[in-house]
C-alpha cells in the first residue's frame, strides 16, 4: 500500500502543482535545460516510498554528474536507438500491428478529452500515458493502468540488460503504479 505522504493520482495528494505521474512524465522525457530540476523534484517527491525512492536516487546521481549533452546522449541511446525499450506503450503491446494504430487512435482521442497536451512524440508515449493518470475518470484509469501502462512498463524493464542508469527510473516508476494499481488484468 502507497504512504497516504506519497504525492499520487488523488487530487489532494500533489506535489505542489504536480503530480508524482506528471514528474516522472517530465524525467521520461528528452533532457533539456529544466532536465536536472525535474530529476530532484521527483526524487523529493518519492522520499515517504523509500524502496523507490532508493532505486530513483541511483539515476538522480548520475544525472547531477552529466551536463545535459550528455543526459541527451543517453537517453537517445536507451530509448530511440534501442528497439527492447523505447518509450511508445503501443510498441511493447502490439508491435507493428494494426491494433497498435487502433491504440494510438485510442490514446489521442483520451488526451483531447481530458486536455492533456500532445508533444511532439507519438500519442502513445509513457509521459502521454502519465500525464493522463491525474486527471482521468477515477473509474477509467484503474483498467487503463491495467491493461496498458503496467504491462508496457514491465516490457520497457525487460529490455534492460545492462547497468544503464534509466532502468533505476523504470523501476521506481514500476514500483509506485504496482503499488497503486495492482497487478494488470489478464481477463480482457
């Protein structure tokens, strides 16, 4: 069970203005100049969940020691450049598929009904999914979560296998949405 301190999906339970989604969205993002402000900032926010905390805190400190070329580096190389993990929740679900095309769709039609902002990446993007966690009907993201999100973050973790610093905020990330939302749905 999640602290009742730990700043999750609940609108009284907020990080300031944001959400603890909303940073990681931010941190599972391309790096830019706010890159290492977002990085503390979800890292303050996971203190009452040591164990994710503790894995967080990993990534935390190689990303104090990079300048921000360097951050971009990476995470080019552990999620554009590496087909095992790329950000896309589509990608780990369906592949090629065509119901991946049916799910983006899908994710593109539930950002402009709760007016979460597209980016430049594809709808169907881990920080599009996050971002929609705050704000969702609470009787929508329980199976959305379920369905999508925990099982693509579980493949992202599986294309791991070595000691990129990435994988600390994938795991802390697993930890928090495991702890919320529970195991995934294999019935649908």
């Amino acid at each position: 069970m999640i602290s009742d301190n730990l700043q999750v999906v609940d609108e009284k339970k907020t990080v300031g203005r944001e959400n603890i989604y909303s940073l990681f969205a931010r941190v599972l993002s391309y790096p830019d100049g706010k890159y290492l402000r977002s990085v503390e900032k979800c890292g303050a926010a996971l203190q009452s969940f040591p164990q994710a905390a503790g894995d967080f805190a990993r990534f935390a400190a190689y990303a104090r020691d990079k300048r921000t070329e360097a951050l971009e580096e990476q995470f080019i190389a552990t999620f554009d450049m590496n087909n095992k993990r790329p950000l896309e929740i589509g990608w780990h679900l369906y592949g090629q598929e065509y119901k991946r095309g049916l799910f983006l769709v899908k994710m593109r039609d539930l950002l402009r009904e709760y007016d979460v902002e597209e980016s430049s990446e594809l709808p169907d993007h881990l920080s599009h999914c996050l971002r929609l966690l705050p704000v969702m009907d609470a009787e929508e993201v329980r199976p959305f979560v379920q369905k999508y999100v925990l099982p693509g973050l579980r493949s992202i973790r599986e294309g791991f296998d070595d000691e990129n610093p990435y994988r600390h905020v994938i795991q802390s990330l697993l930890q928090i949405i495991s702890a919320q939302f529970g195991r995934e749905n294999h019935d649908e």
